[in-house]
C-alpha cells in the first residue's frame, strides 16, 4: 500500500502534472522547473556593459547609438526629427512685452538671457492710469527701439525672438510700432515669435467679482 503522505502529495499536484509523475520512489521530489540556465550566465558573461554591446550590434545603423539621444554625446542620430543643433543654445536675442491692464513692460534680452534694457511706460513720464493705455504703449515701443539703435546694439543682433506675454493694450500697441516705420530696423531681424502668458491652473480661490450698483 501507498504511503498516505505520499498520496496526500500527489492529490495537490495538478491534473496536468500527474500524468508525468510517479506515485512510488523519488519522482516526487522532482523540481517542477528545468529550464536552462541563460545563455550569458553560462558563458560566465555578467557585464552589462558587454551585454549592451552585443544589443547595439543588432541595431539599425540609425538606431545604433544609444549616446546620440543627449548632447555632446557621440554620433549624429536624428531622435524624433531633432538633429543635435536643435539641442544646441541659439543666437536670438528677445524682446519680452508683457503688456497687462496696467502697464506694459519692454526687455531685450541677450542670447544668455541677461538684460540689456529694460524700461515701462513709467520711465518715459506716463503716470497712474495713463501707463496703461495704447498711446504710451506705443510711445514706448518707439523709445526702444531708438534706445538700441543710439546704443549700436544693430550690429551685433542676428535675430530676434518677441515674446508676449498677457493680452493688455501695450500688447498691440508695440505689434504696430514694429511693423510701423519705428520699428524699420528691428523688423528684418525678427524670426521667431512666441506667446508666454501664464495659464491659470488650479491656484488659490479667485477673488470675488465686483459688484455695481
């Protein structure tokens, strides 16, 4: 007779398993898993820095330069359309116009982000309500751009990014001025504009609406 313990072993085995087990000698301990070892393991091979060689030699000659996806790195691999001068800081100069209900407010910008000149409607004599308005907006967009003209800062501008920022009157005001005849020798060199408003997103409670009347 069976040995009840060796029974009681057998049942917990599943149906699928118990054709190729033995209810007698030592086929019950048998381990349930054979596989092999990996191959890498094997021929003693645990370097992960020749494992990833191995997987770069199986690769596309575009793919095959893990190093490209960061700057400075070896190869010249486009990732996504972008080619490593995309990554690279250019030689745009900005001009920020950040234009609220207000005031507006007019910086250039070197390539490195350093300030050149930066000036509101308050420097050039607009007071309290005033500085919000389109006329000196406007007047103030003229006085910029003759300040970098009377400071012989054309030559060394290559180009010019207008960066936006808020949607007050100055916003169109300076708009005008540069395809204006004030803005003649600012116009040819800009060659990017962007928008840098900011988005409200969550925050704190806005402040109650005004009530007239």
């Amino acid at each position: 007779m069976a040995n009840p313990s060796a029974l009681r072993a057998f049942r917990s085995v599943c149906a699928s398993c118990r054709t190729s087990l033995s209810t007698t000698g030592p086929a019950l301990t048998r381990p349930f898993s054979r596989s092999p070892a990996l191959a890498a393991v094997r021929q003693g091979d645990t370097s992960m820095d020749k494992n990833l060689g191995s997987f770069e030699n199986h690769l596309s000659p575009k793919q095959n330069s893990l190093g490209s996806m960061i700057p400075g790195m070896r190869g010249g691999v486009e990732i996504g359309g972008l080619t490593r001068k995309d990554w690279e800081e250019d030689d745009r100069h900005h001009l920020h116009i950040y234009a609220h209900k207000h005031n507006t407010h007019i910086t250039l910008t070197d390539p490195k982000r350093n300030p050149m000149v930066s000036v509101s409607c308050g420097n050039i004599g607009f007071k309290k309500a005033g500085r919000g308005t389109y006329d000196a907006a406007y007047q103030l967009a003229a006085f910029v751009m003759l300040r970098i003209k009377d400071m012989g800062w054309l030559p060394r501008i290559k180009h010019i990014e207008l960066v936006y920022r808020g949607f007050g009157q100055g916003r169109e005001a300076v708009t005008k001025a540069i395809l204006g005849s004030e803005g003649k020798d600012i116009r040819p060199l800009v060659n990017k504009l962007s928008d840098s408003t900011r988005l409200k997103f969550g925050g704190t409670r806005s402040k109650k609406p005004r009530r007239l009347g």
